[in-house]
C-alpha cells in the first residue's frame, strides 16, 4: 500500500496496536493482506478501507473487530495474573508463573530458558516482534496477543508489559467474550 495511507486503529488507547498497524500498513500490498497479517497475531482485527475520489485512502483498523470503549482497569496488579520475564538481550525467558504455565498448558520451568517466540506461532512472529519493539520504545504497555499452547492451539490474552532493568516484565490475562 502507498506509505501516506492515513491509519486510524481502534482502540485509541491500544497505542501498541496502533503503532504495529502503521507499520505494517507501510509493509502490505492490500487492506486485505495486512488484516491477514495483522490477525496473525490479533486474530479479531478487522481493516476497512474509505476511498474518496480525489482524496487519499483512510484504513480503519479495529482490533476487536468493532469499536471498543477504552477500560480503567489495572488487572495487572492482581495477585494471581499469569506473568512471565524475558530478558531483553538474549530473548529468553527468565521466569515464568504457574498461572502461564497453566495457560499455556505446559510448566514455568519448562518455559524458563525458552525463547520468548516459542509462545508465539511462526505466522505471528513478524507482527509479535513489532510488538517488542514498541514495548521497548514505550516501556510499557497494554494490549492483545494470541499465544500458542504447548499443543499449538491459539489462546487469545490481554497483556501488559513494562521494561524494567533490560527485561520485560508481562502479565496476561484471557479476552473476556
């Protein structure tokens, strides 16, 4: 798609989704490819493209498929959330909770040492790694990521991670429906 294609992602509060949105618009060749792209790791994305003659295309991405109210809701700081911690420098994961153990359907020590792409499908990875790079550059962040189990199914999770001593520090928790 043209680089000046105008992007408004839904929700504006999702500044992860947002970011990673842009980009990758600026990398697909269609609304259709990059809604593809995009599902691959926010599997209810949806991009709508407006196109007025004489005017330049506006794509619509909305992650949960429609408009969504922003939440005031810091879930994070339960005691009992899924976490995990991954090193910045080496990608690997540090530590790990039993909660994403459970998850996951696998054990936190099974994680500790693992890659952190081995949580994600290799279909998401481009999208999963535009999702760090913005946690770096923010150093933190809430948003939506679809993780693979231990079996390889999808799980759908809101997470928020904060860069913290060059290790993210993440907490997940599952999309209500």
């Amino acid at each position: 798609m043209e680089p000046m294609t105008d992007v408004r992602a839904m929700p504006r509060s999702d500044v992860v989704f947002e970011r990673v949105a842009r980009r990758l618009a600026d990398r697909s060749t269609s609304p259709r490819d990059l809604q593809a792209r995009l599902r691959a790791f926010f599997p209810r994305a949806v991009v709508r493209e407006r196109g007025l003659s004489h005017e330049p295309p506006i794509l619509y991405i909305y992650r949960d498929g429609r408009y969504q109210h922003d939440l005031d809701d810091a879930w994070w700081e339960a005691d009992e959330v899924a976490t995990v911690v991954i090193d910045v420098a080496s990608g690997t994961i540090v530590e790990a909770s039993p909660g994403l153990a459970t998850l996951v359907q696998g054990s936190g020590e099974a994680l500790v040492g693992r890659p952190w792409t081995d949580l994600i499908g290799p279909d998401a990875l481009e999208v999963a790694q535009l999702t760090v790079a913005t946690i770096l550059e923010l150093e933190q962040a809430t948003s939506e990521a679809v993780l693979r189990r231990s079996d390889g199914t999808p799980l759908l999770l809101e997470f928020h991670a904060v860069l913290a001593g060059g290790r993210i520090e993440v907490a997940y928790r599952p999309v209500a429906e």
